[in-house]
C-alpha cells in the first residue's frame, strides 16, 4: 500500500472559507493522485456523513471523513488554515483539517490505522508540532510519525500506532490490570479513594469500563476512548475502554466488567450486547461528551456508585420461544470448538425464527379463513377479488409461502454471518438457496452455512496483495466463496444430504403408536430442558422445519403440537404454584407467577427463567417431567398444528383442541405438584433465610431471575 498521506496531500495555507470548499480542496489533491475517482460523488459522502454529527473538536481541529465507494485506498489529506474553518465545534473554528478518506469495503488493519489518527488528535504535544510545521514534507513526516516530536523523543504517528494502541479490542495489560486489581491507569497501587468515589474498595482506584461508538466508527469513536482514558488517568481512575468501530470490536473480558465500580457509554449508535453491564453505576451520553468532558462524565459516574444507582437488570428486554435475540457472531474469547459451534448454530435459528412466525401465522389464517383447499387457489396476482374471503384467505396464505421460502436461506445466511460476519452472508445466502433448489431442506440449509462460514474464514487467512485489500470484502470474497459453497452444494454433499432429508421425512410420516407417543415425550424433555436455550431452540426449530412447507404432513403437524404444547408447561406451572401455594415462594417470585400466565398462554417458555434460576434442581426436572408428558399425551391423541406460534391464541387453528388443552392441563398439573412438593420438603433452620444458588437471598433475586429473557 502506498503511504497514507504524502506531501502532495498537504496544504498549509488552506484558503477555503468554509468546511465544504476546505473539503473540495483537500479532495481534489486526492483525485490528483488517482486515490479518489469521482469527486462529486465522494463528497456527497463526505457532506452525508457531516449531514449525521458535525466533525468540528474542541481545540481547532476538523476530521470530515467518509467511508466511499469511490475511494480507491484509505487516504488522509491535511490542511492548515490562518483564518479558521467552522466545522461546529463548540470552541469555534478550526485551523487543523484532517479529510480522512476510507473504501467502502475497507479492510481492519486500515481502518485501525485510521482510527489511531483519532487517538494522536487528543495529544497536544501533536497538534502544536502541526501548527509550526515548515513544509508540507515535514507536516505529512510528522503525521506519519517520522519527524522528533520536539520533546527529546519521537511522535507516534498512524502508521507507527498501529502497532502499539490497540484499537479494537482492549489491550492484554489494560484487561489484566482492571481483572486482577492491579492499576494499569492511574495511581500505583495503594493509593486511597476520595469519600465520593461509590462501592471502590479502600486501597485501589476507582475502576470504570467505556463503551464508545459513532455513526462512522472511524474518528469520534477512538477520539473518545483516548479522551476517557487520558482523564482517567489525570483523575486517578482506571478507565479500560471498548471501543465498538467500523473494524469491528472485541468484547471486554467479563472480569473487567465485574471488578469494574461504574460504566461509561459514549455512543450515536447503539451499544451492542449492552446487558453485559447490567446492575452497574451507569452514565449513557453521546461520544462528543466524552471527547469534550471526559472528567465531568467520570465524576457523574462516581456520583451513582457513591449514591448506589444502577441500571435495571435484564436490559436487553424479553423474547418468546419464537423471539431469540440474534447471537453475537464469533462467541466469546476462549470458547472450546463445541460452544463456537452452538453459538453459530444459534446465530441461525435467531434470525431465521421471524420468519418462521410470520410465514406460519399467515398461512394458517390462510387456512383457518379458506379452508384447506387454499393452497390449491389460484395466484392472487391473477384473480383477487376485494369483497371475497376466499381471496383474502388466498392471499395470506401466499404470503406465508414466501415468507417460508427464505427459511433455509436465513438459517444458511446467518449461520455463515455468525463464523465470519458480513463476508458470509452471500455464500451464505446462495448456499442455502440451492439446498432448497436439490431438496436437501434444512439438513442442507445447516450444512451450507458452516461450509460457507468455513471457506470464508479460509479465504480471509491467505495474505492478500495491498492493492487487492479494498475490493476483497465486496467483490473476490463474495465470488470465490459463492463459487466453492456453490460446486459443493450441486456437485458433491447435495444429493446425500437430499436423501437423508426425505429418509427423515419418511420416517416420521410412518410413526405411529409408541413410537410417536416416544418422539413427544423427548419432545418435551428438550423443550423443558433449558427454557429458550440452545436445547429448546433446537426442538423448537426441529418441529417449525416439518411445516415449513406449503402441504405439511400431518406427522410434522403432530410434532409442532407437542412442541408447543410442552413449552407452554413451565411457566403455567409455576404461575399456578404460586398461586396455590404462594407461601412456598417469595415477593418476587409471586409477583413473576402473575406474570408467568400471560406468558405460558402465549408459549413463551422463559416465563419460568427466573423460577428456575432460583431453584434449578427443584423447578427444571418438575418442568421436563410434566413437558414429556405433555408432549407424550399429545401425540397420543393426534393432536396437529399448522401455525409455529401463538399458545391458546391459535387453538382455533388445531386439530383436536379439546384433548390437546386436557395435554396440556394434564403437564401443568404434574409440574406443579412435584415443585409443591419438592419446595415442601425443604426445612430450612428456624429463623433463618431461604437461600437461592450461591447463597443469595431469594427475595433479590439474580438479574437472571428478574424477568425472562431470550436465550
């Protein structure tokens, strides 16, 4: 690659009078040298992204900067400006102008080195070398990080930096220190904190964790972690930062957010996976604050801990059985072969569920408004008739089927996203397409994802020529892997994966008697297992891939019963438990058995989460035994549903509903009793506390029992 910036990318005496001319200027040194090929088109970019936030920083600088499809390399240019230029920092105009131009596909390693021109901003030392630079060799040898510093020692520059600051994940020794307690920032060891300083323990510093985040997620993002941890450091405050940009991010080492008194989140765009810092001290603000007012932020933030403010447990909300939250790709640092493999399997399922619901929900109102011949009615781009149910019913119906196609493809899609992010997705997609086109189904929708995944993380290890870099995420890997996913799909696991599929598929159409009241039973064990986890979403989509067709067999319709029919058990279990038998329970847990009616109704099967985190040995067997008999009874009395979702609101739509509500009632009733009954046989000593998992007062429950969450 050549150099980022160059003397002929230099201008020190800028004459434009206002932030779009500078921006004109400093582009068109850039189509100078071939490093942009439409300037027009790339300053519409660059006036869109200045269109979100204004990129003026205190103390006379201005960063426009842009990701562009007509950037050919990532580029800086400089100007410097007598006059001054406003670029709507509050301080005023600014005399230093950075336009930081980056591809649209640009790779990490370049975006890192973007970002760490963010973090040499916040040095003044820096800024004043740029203001007395001579000529524009000097101010350019400067930036780069070739020229004496002026001090006896040597500036950093953006392309020396990337070496040293870490500007995706937290640095080894940051982590290290904020885990083991050992400072990394701030006083040595032993030092005291002031009487405001909240839940620090005597004989450390005060310890904060950051997330920040931009639009871009170039410039401000790395600005404000700089701009943190300098102040943590003038302050006395260990401030490990995670900075969430364009490269992507590396989540903090969960002992860092545990040993951590308070949280910082600087951001304009959504902190993802924001629960991790549940039950902290927490100051949420945009990233500006914590470049321009990175004390005030640390001393609002030691003000909560002091005063014993927190955020509310479960953040990231609730969702059903049908409702997962989308699983952060990759996993967590450290995870064995098998959890990876279950987070990406995860991954796919989430995103895939949606459409499951939909497509289901839509076609069995088809059904239930049209009848069962609906799937036989003409195309409703043909004939619709406005004043007939039979065309409405024949609409609903053909929407569902669409919606239904994308199934396998998602499941592939994400899957692939979940082991290699956005490059997957386009093998991903075609992968899971042609599993559909050979009738492999959703054997072959998984099979396509993990190759897809597989064969891009193998593309992204090859050491790739500078000049190709740009254009691997959009144009060769999409090809290459889209090629090699789609030979192996048609040519070669295809058709085996076909045949299983239909051996499967003919397998279950042929149970009947035992061997179906057997598969319900297992059915519901799995269900019940786990509440919404991996084990329950995989019998959860196990069932939901039998009626993913537009002519369901009744054997599949039979399984999606029973599953749903098993997920509904716990959570109205544990509501009639409390119900019947409230002084078994505490405050909390009675206040959630309320709950827990509405949310069994509706077969959302985490509604009993936070009765099992609290007593898993007692509630989660009680919950599998009454889950396997209703799944068991249920195949038994040839129950059948076509709709994946919806509990007591879609009985309507089942087959034999009477005897499939007595199924249901017959595991409620089971569950209950052995949770009264095991919850009774425990005697605690006289006037002492009941104790939850780990010694914990049950009456506060864990933030895992607090209300139910997607897992």
């Amino acid at each position: 690659m050549s150099e980022m910036i160059t003397a002929d990318l230099v201008d020190l005496d800028l004459s434009a009078d206002s932030k779009e001319a500078a921006a004109r200027a400093l582009a068109e040194r850039m189509v100078a040298l071939g490093r942009v090929t439409d300037l027009d088109g790339f300053l519409a970019d660059v006036a869109a992204r200045e269109a979100q936030m204004p990129t003026g920083l205190d103390g006379g600088i201005g960063i426009p900067h842009c990701r562009s499809e007509h950037v050919t390399e990532p580029t800086l240019a400089f100007g410097r400006s007598a006059a001054g230029i406003d670029f709507g920092a509050a301080d005023g105009p600014a005399d230093l102008i950075f336009l930081i131009a980056a591809p649209a596909g640009a790779d990490d390693a370049h975006l890192t080195i973007l970002s760490s021109l963010a973090r040499q901003l916040m040095n003044a030392e820096f800024t004043d070398a740029l203001r007395s630079a001579a000529d524009a060799n000097a101010a350019a040898a400067l930036i780069r990080g070739e020229e004496p510093d002026g001090t006896g020692g040597v500036s950093e520059g953006i392309e020396d930096s990337v070496d040293s600051v870490d500007s995706v994940a937290v640095p080894a020794a940051a982590s290290a220190g904020a885990a083991t307690g050992s400072p990394n920032v701030g006083p040595e060891e032993g030092s005291q904190n002031g009487p405001d300083d909240g839940p620090a323990e005597r004989g450390r510093p005060f310890r904060v964790v950051a997330v920040t985040s931009c639009p871009t997620g170039i410039a401000h993002t790395y600005m404000a972690a700089e701009s943190l941890e300098k102040a943590g450091r003038e302050a006395g405050v260990e401030v490990v930062v995670e900075t969430q940009g364009s490269a992507g991010f590396t989540r903090l080492d969960p002992a860092v957010i545990e040993a951590a008194d308070g949280v910082i989140f600087a951001h304009d765009v959504p902190v993802r996976d924001k629960d991790r810092f549940a039950g902290k001290p927490t100051v949420d603000t945009g990233v500006k604050a914590a470049i321009n007012r990175p004390g005030e932020l640390l001393d609002e933030v030691r003000g909560k801990a002091a005063r014993g403010e927190v955020t509310a447990a479960g953040a990231a909300g609730t969702a059903g059985s049908s409702g997962t939250t989308p699983v952060e790709r990759g996993g967590k640092p450290g995870e064995g072969y098998g959890t990876k493999l279950r987070v990406w399997l995860m991954s796919g399922v989430s995103y895939m569920v949606p459409f499951v619901a939909a497509g289901g929900l839509l076609i069995a109102l088809g059904f239930a408004i049209g009848g069962y011949e609906i799937n036989k009615a003409p195309s409703v781009m043909d004939h619709f008739v406005w004043s007939q149910a039979d065309s409405w019913a024949a609409l609903l119906f053909q929407v569902g089927g669409v919606a239904f196609a994308f199934l396998v493809p998602v499941l592939a899609g994400y899957i692939a996203y979940g082991m290699a992010d956005r490059p997957g997705l386009v093998p991903g997609f075609v992968g899971g397409s042609i599993a559909l086109t050979v009738n492999a189904g959703f054997l072959g929708g998984l099979a396509a994802g993990l190759i897809s995944g597989a064969v891009v993380m193998a593309i992204q290890r090859v050491r790739i020529p500078a000049a190709l870099r740009g254009i691997m995420p959009v144009v060769v890997i999409p090809l290459i892997s889209s090629a090699v996913v789609g030979f192996l799909m048609f040519v070669v696991i295809g058709k085996p994966i076909a045949s299983a599929q239909k051996a499967m598929t003919d397998w279950l159409s042929g149970l009947s008697g035992a061997n179906a009241v057997l598969l319900g039973a297992l059915l519901g064990l799995m269900m019940c297992f786990d509440l919404g986890g991996p084990v329950n979403k995989v019998a959860y989509a196990f069932a939901t891939a039998g009626i993913a067709v537009a002519d369901p067999s009744d054997s599949a319709m039979k399984i999606m019963a029973a599953v749903m029919a098993a997920g509904m058990v716990p959570p109205l279990a544990m509501a009639l438990a409390t119900t019947v038998r409230g002084k078994l329970f505490n405050a909390a847990e009675r206040e959630n058995g309320k709950a827990a009616w509405v949310l069994g109704a509706s077969f959302i099967s985490e509604g009993a989460i936070p009765f099992a985190a609290a007593d898993p040995l007692r509630v989660i067997p009680s919950s599998m035994v009454g889950g396997a008999l209703t799944g068991a009874l249920s195949m038994a009395f040839g129950a059948t549903l076509r709709a994946p979702h919806g509990g007591i609101f879609v009985v309507p739509l089942i087959g034999n509903p009477l005897l499939y509500l007595v199924a249901i009632a017959a595991g409620v009733c089971v569950t209950t009793a052995l949770v009264i009954v095991l919850k009774g046989l425990r005697k605690p000593a006289p006037g002492a506390v009941a104790q939850g998992p780990g010694g914990t007062d049950p009456s506060t429950p864990s933030p895992e029992a607090k209300q139910p969450v997607a897992a």
